[in-house]
C-alpha cells in the first residue's frame, strides 16, 4: 500500500444541514431523551434495574475520572488509555431491545434514508477510494452495521464482492429492494460465515458495541492475511468534546447517549494495535464539531467559512471522529 496514494485522496466538506437538517435532528434528539427517561428515576438518577457499572471497554482498566455527565447519562475518561466511555451504562438486553425496536428505526428514517444520494454518491465514494488504494485488484469486503447498503453498492460497482450484515429489518429490506444487495439481518456477535475477506469495514459502529475488543477480535478472525480493518468511531481528542466538557450542553449529534457508548482516544486505538498485533497504516480526523456547536444556518458565504475551519481541525486531528486503517 502506498501512502501517498491514500493522504493523496482530496477531502469532501460536507455541509452538516444539508446532511441532517436540524429539524430532523431535534426530532431525533427529543424522541430519544423521552424514550430514554424510562430508565432513570425522579431525580434523574439511573434505575439499577436497567443499568450496570463497567470498566474501560479497551483496556479494562478500573481507574477512571468523571468527565461530564450530560442527559442523565455519566462519562468517564480511562486514567490509562484515555477513552471516554459511558458508566453505568445501559445493561446490553436493554440496547439490543432499543435497537430491534421502532427507537432505532426513527433515527434510521430521519437521518440515514433522506440523505442516501448524498452518502452514496460522495461519502461513499471518498471512503470506497480510501480502501481500494490498500489493494491492487478487487476482493471480498464485508460491511458491518451496513444499513442500507450504499458502500456497500459503490463497492460492487467497482469489481468488489460484497456482503454485509445489519440488525435493522427495514435497512435490510431497504438495500434489497434499492440496490439489490442481501445481507444478513443479525447482529455482527452473532453473525456466521465460512467466508474470509481481504477487508472489513466498521463505520460508525464499535461506539455501539458493548464489547468493540470483541468486534475487533472477530474481525481479526473473518481476515485474510495482510487484510484491512478500516473503522470510523467518535473521538475522544476531538475540539469537540472539549468543548462539551468546558461549555456543558447537549448536542444533537455525537454525544447520541445511550447509544455511543465509547469515545476512542489515539491511545486506545495504539492498544487495539498492540493487543491484536495490527499495524496502523494511516488515520485521519474527520469532523463537523463547529457546526454541531453552531447549529445555524449562516448562509452560503459564512458556511463555507465554517467548513473551511471545521478542514484546519480535521487536519490538525481535533475532528469528532477518527477513521483508522488497520492492517493484518
């Protein structure tokens, strides 16, 4: 794999309002507060019935400092790695209800299916270059948490074999009956296959995963020698969150209590590394922390100078979000 050919890959400014307009994310903000409000008690206090405490998802460490709490929901920073992750947390039968339930499917039809154009034909296409500059030719890829299938289409169109696996019944009939794509509706800990991929994709998924060491660890196992694990998850680095622990407010993206569960740091991405044995073979900062703290539309001209500062923080690794490349 050559380097420069994947720092060479131009960045796409995206516009946060023309992704997810903010009445839709309101929307989306408020229905999950309230479905939410059935797990705590009067006082705003977590119902142990629901909850449990847990350690640092990454490196299982017990040592923590309280970062901020925000929805009733409390975030701790790992005194070792330095992830950010939720404690106490939702106990996993409450998440995998929450997800297989219409909870899931209001957030999935207001903010994933009305920007599917824009997904496809350009975030799509910058991640499907991304990954094809590690290989020569065309192999087999699996998605995980695929939704609708739009990478997934972009792949395929280019030569590659395709699968994918969603727990969401109405993105897997959405990815049949538009692009013509099976996937096995089944959650990644319980999805089976003798099938072995030269790459496997996680975007935005392992924050929602009570155990992402094991997601990984799967992963690792469904690999083909000299694979690619590429993962895009919430960072904990970012100017955003900062700025969240600093000016304490709720954001109507990011943070999504309940269900992110983890903010990685760079030092827990070096510990899956040395955990694993994987090599980094690149990471970039992608983000819209200005926007999501803004939330206003300026108008074109103030716009573009908004997102032009949002690239001067990717650039500088502050984005919300990290996208890693992994190698077997």
């Amino acid at each position: 794999m050559n380097v420069n050919a994947v720092n060479s890959i131009d960045r796409i400014g995206i516009n946060l309002l023309k992704l997810k307009p903010r009445e839709a994310l309101e929307d989306v903000y408020r229905f999950y507060k309230k479905s939410m409000e059935r797990y705590f008690d009067e006082n705003g206090s977590p119902n142990q019935d629901y909850f449990e405490e847990v350690e640092c998802p990454i490196c299982n460490s017990h040592k923590y400092n309280h970062k901020m709490t925000i929805d009733y929901f409390e975030y701790r920073e790992c005194d070792c790695c330095k992830s950010i992750y939720n404690s106490p947390r939702l106990k996993g039968e409450v998440l995998e209800l929450m997800y297989k339930s219409g909870e899931y499917k209001t957030y999935f039809t207001k903010l994933i299916v009305p920007s599917q154009s824009l997904r496809k034909n350009v975030i799509e296409v910058r991640k499907f270059k991304q990954i094809s500059s590690f290989f020569y030719k065309p192999g087999r890829l699996l998605d995980v948490g695929c939704g609708t299938g739009s990478f997934l289409k972009v792949c395929r169109e280019s030569g590659w074999e395709v699968y994918g696996v969603d727990p969401s019944e109405s993105a897997v009939r959405i990815a049949r009956d538009k692009y013509d794509i099976e996937i096995k509706q089944n959650y990644f800990e319980l999805y089976e296959t003798d099938e072995r991929f030269e790459c496997i994709t996680f975007w935005g998924q392992l924050e929602h995963l009570a155990d992402p060491m094991r997601g990984i660890e799967k992963a690792i196992g469904l690999l083909k020698n000299g694979g690619v694990i590429t993962f895009e998850v919430p960072s904990a680095d970012s100017f955003l969150m900062k700025y969240l622990e600093n000016n304490r407010f709720s954001p109507y993206r990011y943070i999504e209590s309940a269900r992110h569960v983890i903010f990685f740091s760079r030092a827990s991405i070096d510990k899956i590394c040395t955990t694993f044995n994987l090599d980094l073979s690149y990471i970039e900062s992608n983000g819209l922390d200005l926007q999501t703290i803004l939330l206003y539309d300026f108008g074109d001209e103030i716009t573009a100078k908004v997102m032009a500062m949002q690239q001067t923080v990717d650039e500088l690794m502050l984005g919300d979000h990290y996208r890693v490349f992994l190698k077997k």
